[in-house]
C-alpha cells in the first residue's frame, strides 16, 4: 500500500511534532523515524481482557477424589472439612459438597461468612 520512501504523514518526514507553544516531542506515528509506518491492517483488541467468570485472580482449581473442582483453597479446606466428618451421613456430606461448589461459582471463592456457616453445620447435635 504505501511505498518504500514515503515520508510520515503526521510529522510530515521530520521524526518531530510541535504545538502551538513551541514544545517539539518525537512523532508518535513514526516513532522518530521520519519514514511512514506499516500498516497492518485491521487490529483484532476484543481479546486483550481477561474472560469473566474465571473466579479470583491467581485462584488455581482444585480437585477433589470424588471429581468435585474448588476454585479456592478456602473451598478445597472446607470440602476436606466436610468430607472428613465422621457424624454426617453421605447425603448431607453430597449436599454440603454440592452447596460447596454452588457458591464458589456464583461467588468465585469461599466467604468467611458462609465457611462459618457450613462450619457450624458440621457440629455434631446440628
């Protein structure tokens, strides 16, 4: 498209721009070079943010025997937790897990408000 000696457009070959009250700084669209830059066509930018939904930031999945997935290490605790709870039968251990893992991906982690709560679950007599 443009030719091999083209001279810059916004600088107009000289490498520098200049305002109205005499500051002069290097072109921004040759970066000083004085000769046009190339053009790469269209520029794709929708994929420069991070994907919603991925939980906190440096959270790695953890994964349980039974193939459950943590987001947080506050949630793989709690399952272990619960998991480890001689007194609760495998339902209420599978329906805790479930609320587990619910909350973590409606939340992206584990509150302390609801790790107190299915703490106090895990009491025996509760």
């Amino acid at each position: 498209m443009y030719e091999k000696g083209d001279s810059c457009g916004v600088c107009g070959g000289d490498g520098r721009i200049s305002n109205a009250f005499g500051a002069t700084k290097t072109c921004p669209g040759c970066s000083g070079s004085g000769r046009r830059g190339e053009d790469f066509g269209f520029r794709d930018v929708t994929k420069t943010k991070a994907a919603q939904g991925r939980g906190p930031a440096g959270a790695t999945a953890d994964r349980e025997k039974d193939g459950k997935v943590f987001l947080s290490a506050d949630g793989a605790k709690l399952a272990r937790e619960v998991r480890d709870c001689t007194h609760l039968s495998d339902a209420a251990k599978a329906a805790l897990m479930g609320e587990i893992t619910q909350y973590e991906a409606t939340h992206g982690g584990c509150t302390s408000t609801f790790q107190k709560k299915i703490r106090k679950r895990l009491r025996p007599g509760a």
